[in-house]
C-alpha cells in the first residue's frame, strides 16, 4: 500500500479514512455548484469525483494536493464555450468533453517536454488579479441565484450586474431566506467548529427545510432529478474546426491549472518534507483531464481550499482522495434521489462564500504595501478578466508577466568593484561608479545573464566607469567578472562587440575573471571570450596580475 500511496501507514489509516469521509462532504455540494457555473449538469461535477479522481491520487507525486474542477476552471469554461454553444445544449456539454481532453493532451505534452517551468510565468501578482476577476464574476451569478432573479447564462460581466441591479425588486424571498441561512451556518460554524463539513450541513438542513415547506412552489429553485448511475466512457464527437476553436481556452486553463497546481503541491511538500516531481504532476493532470474528458465532466484544476482542509485535518495521502471517488460513486449509485431537492440559493451561497477568499483583497492590500509596480500588474488582469474576458484576461497575464521580466531583466545590477587592503576581508566590495578598483585597473561585474535586454545597458555603463575616472588616460585594464554572466544571445553578443571595439581604439586591455565552466563554451561561440584573451580564476589575481605592469 505504500508503493501505491507513499505515507499512508497502519498508524494514520484512521485518520485518513476520516479526512476522506469530510472530503466528500466538502467536494460533492461544491462541485454541483462549480458545474452550475460552467453551464452543465449537476452529473458532471459528480463524475469529476469518480475517475478522474483516482486516476490523479495513483499517478501524482504529490502527497495531500487535491485535484478536481475548480471555481476558476468552471468560469473559464462557461466563458470560452459560452460563444460557441447555447448553455445547456448537448453541443455545449460535448466541447466541455472535448476542451477537458485538449487540456489533458496539453498536460501530457508539458510533461513529455519538462515544460513545467512555463507556469512560472503566472507570477503571483497575475494569479491574484486573474482568479480575483473570475470570482467577482462568479460571487455575482451566485448572488443572483441567492435572490432568485434571473440571469440569462454566458453573458458578460457588466450585463450580469446590470441584471441583477434591475432584478432586486423581483426577489424571491423565501430564496433570500433560504440564502441567508445558509451564509450565516456557513460563517458563525466556521468560526464554532472548523472541522465540521458546514457546506454539507448548511446542504442538507436548507433541503430538509424546502422538502418539508413544499417551498419549490412559492418559486424556490431546485437542482432537480439528477439521472442515477456511474459515469460512462465516451469520447466528444466534433469537426475539426471545432476542436480547433477550443484550443485557445484549453491552454487558459492549462497554465493557470498548472501554475496553481504545481506551486501548492511543492509548497506543501517542501511544509511536510516529501519530494514532488513537477513533470510526474503535469503527466497526471493530463490524465486526470483526460479521463475527464472522457467520462462525462469538464476541466480539471487544483483545489487550493480543499487542500488546504486536508492539511488541517492531518491527512498527509492521497487516500481521502481515494475515498473521496468510492463515495461519490456509491452516491450515483444509490444517492442521486436525495439531491433532488436541494435549493439552488443554498447551492449558491455555499459557492458565494467559497469564492470570497479568491478575490484577493488582502493580497491586493500586500501587493499596495509591498511593490506598487506589481500590485498594479495584478489589478490590470483584475480589470481586464472581469470586464473583457477570461481569454483576454489569460493573455494580458503573459503580456504583463514578459513586460515585468523585461524590465527587470534590463536593470541588472552592474558594480565596479573596490580593493579591500585586507588580506582577511574579501578583496572587492560595491563601489560607487566613479572608482578605481586598482591603480590604472577597472573590475567590473554584472549579476545577470548578458542578453537583447540588457547588452546595451552594460556596455552604457562600462563606458561611464571609465570615462568618470579619466577614460584611457587613467584605465590602462578592463577586467569582466562574469560569475553571473551564464548565458549571452546575438543580440548581447553584438553590444559587446562594439565595447571590445571601444576599449580597443582607446588601448584599454579586456580580461576576465571567474568565468563559470559551464558558460565557456557557450561564451566563446558568440565570441564573447576570445581565444587571445587573458581569463583569470580570481578578480584578486587579475589585480595582482597588472599591477607590475603600472
């Protein structure tokens, strides 16, 4: 059992029997909500229990991450089907079959190419701003159904608020009680008892109240009769033209899935102390999407709050996982005549305050206080998610995130270093530009890779630490010292091409210093490093070196 589920032993079954049993009572209320919000039927939220599930628990690396559709996910699927099929339709039902597969393909293909670092690309300040969007269009679908007023589906932000605005006089008032309920239960028992599945509380004691008051009749909605049975294989029927038409969306929902999953199942392996594999993680998300796919649900994505509950309880396996899909298979089997009279409002004020944390406010508030630049970042993916669109949303956040990593990347930091007359000391520290390092001896380093970005910014500012110290009547040697200097590109090659040729019209030497073994070769290609120039192991050697020769 250990080979199949590393760290589950005699001494903690218990224990994670029982995380499994909360995780049920956790998953099955709000995966009836997320497939709401995608448009489809509740089934498909269930199946996503089932074998994708498993198929994710046996093939992870990761110990506690918990893998299913997502409020991110779900969102981003109504958005991106929405224009292409009717809510509802069996041709909308298909491409959510079809664009969970693309996803899983994409999974696959990340993993076979060790492309996990791609996700890196979503830093935290997109992150924020992209799911911050998609929850504050979500809190506002669910308040709607909280209330009782109608909202036509897949349409935009600005419609649905403007709808809901309109639509206050038309609440329903048992569904606004039947809501507020549910909302009180969910917050006063979290604060009461934490480890209580209140979402399933709040579930079933709202469809106890609506079974007994026959309130389906004074307008409350309810989930309906769900059809009984376990999910079927299939496989979604479209042209290509179709499918095609998908793939923007499906890689949306990878990189943010991916992003998300693999940086909370490394954060907590690292918290507990068991390795991840991030390209094993990759290959079963593509399964489990896969799978997905084709066995009647949608998109998978990480849980970070389910997760995060499993932590809490002690659970250190993927069996509540485990547990979790045998559950929620015996419920299709036996249970499906229970859920028919759940009401929507319930439905929707677990989901609202589920996504509540997901705005972002106070990791907006961190972002004000700690870097402005990024905090800005992250409310542009905000404004642009909500307003234009999850696709748009998806690229502004590659936009951005390149523009941030430019920007760094063309201010890297350049020192001219300093003698240290102390033989215990080290011999260079940061200088001020506008210092010699040693008589008629310039050392020079630069802590980043030498590339488009930044190859004329080094050059400009070599220039200037020898003009401001006497130019050639002063500097007789430039030394370079490229520990940091891992990797060049055409671009970086160029600029320095024309440095070697400045240095050489005012008789400056060029040596260097501490170049990594690792880059040489690299470094001699674009010619950077010449087989006639001088290379010392140590900047105190390349001092000591010239300074005979003053």
């Amino acid at each position: 059992m250990n080979a199949l589920l590393p760290g589950l032993e005699r001494r903690n079954l218990g224990r994670e029997v029982l995380a499994g049993v909360t995780l049920i009572a956790i998953a099955v209320p709000l995966n009836i909500g997320y497939a709401q919000i995608a448009g489809l039927p509740a089934t498909a939220g269930l199946y996503a229990l089932v074998v994708p599930t498993l198929v994710w628990a046996i093939a992870s690396s990761s110990r506690q991450l918990v893998v299913s559709p997502d409020a991110a996910a779900a969102s981003l699927v109504a958005s991106s089907i929405g224009g292409l099929a009717a809510a509802g339709s069996q041709g909308y039902a298909t491409m959510a079959l079809a664009q969970a597969i693309i996803c899983g393909g994409v999974f696959l293909l990340m993993s076979v190419f060790k492309l996990g670092f791609l996700a890196d690309f979503l830093s935290k300040p997109i992150l924020i701003g992209f799911v911050g969007g998609l929850s504050l269009d979500i809190l506002v679908s669910q308040v709607s159904k909280m209330l009782g007023v109608h909202l036509d589906p897949g349409t935009e932000f600005l419609d649905k608020l403007t709808g809901l605005v309109s639509g206050i006089g038309a609440t329903n008032p048992w569904s606004a009680l039947i809501a507020a309920a549910a909302v009180t239960l969910l917050l006063a028992g979290r604060q009461l008892a934490p480890a209580v599945p209140w979402a399933l509380v709040a579930l079933v004691s709202t469809t106890v109240v609506v079974a007994l008051t026959d309130a389906g009749a004074a307008g409350v909605t309810v989930l309906g009769e769900i059809p009984a049975g376990p999910p079927v294989l299939t496989w979604p029927m479209l042209d290509w033209a179709q499918w095609l038409a998908l793939v923007p969306s499906a890689l949306a929902l990878t990189m943010v899935a991916s992003a998300e999953g693999l940086l909370v199942a490394r954060s907590y392996g690292e918290k507990r102390g068991y390795p991840t594999r991030p390209n094993r993680d990759l290959l079963a998300l593509g399964a489990a999407s896969v799978a997905a796919g084709a066995s009647g649900s949608f998109a998978m994505g990480a849980s970070t709050s389910r997760t995060a509950a499993m932590d809490q309880l002690g659970s250190r396996t993927q069996l509540p996982s485990l547990v979790l899909a045998i559950g929620t298979l015996a419920l299709l089997l036996f249970g499906t005549g229970l859920l028919a009279e759940i009401p929507s409002p319930a439905i929707g004020a677990i989901v609202a305050v589920a996504v509540l944390p997901l705005l972002g406010l106070r990791e907006f508030r961190g972002l004000w206080r700690l870097s402005r630049f990024e905090f800005w970042i992250g409310a542009t993916c905000f404004a642009v998610t909500l307003l234009v669109g999850a696709i748009a949303g998806i690229l502004v956040a590659f936009v951005l995130a390149l523009i941030n990593l430019a920007r760094r990347a063309a201010q890297p930091a350049i020192d001219v270093l300093a003698q240290d007359d102390n033989p215990a000391d080290s011999l260079l520290e940061d200088a001020p530009t506008g210092h010699m390092t040693a008589d008629g001896t310039i050392v020079v380093r630069m802590a980043a890779p030498l590339f488009f970005a930044n190859g004329a910014v080094f050059v400009r500012a070599v220039k200037v630490a020898i003009t401001r110290v006497g130019g050639a009547s002063s500097v007789r040697h430039l030394v370079i010292d490229m520990e940091a200097v891992t990797d060049v590109d055409v671009t970086g090659a160029e600029a320095f091409a024309g440095l070697r040729e400045w240095l050489e019209r005012a008789g400056i030497s060029l040596a260097f210093s501490r170049v990594r073994p690792g880059a040489r070769g690299r470094l001699e290609h674009f010619e950077i490093v010449q087989p006639t120039d001088i290379v010392f192991d140590t900047n105190r050697a390349a001092v000591a070196a010239f300074r005979p020769r003053l």
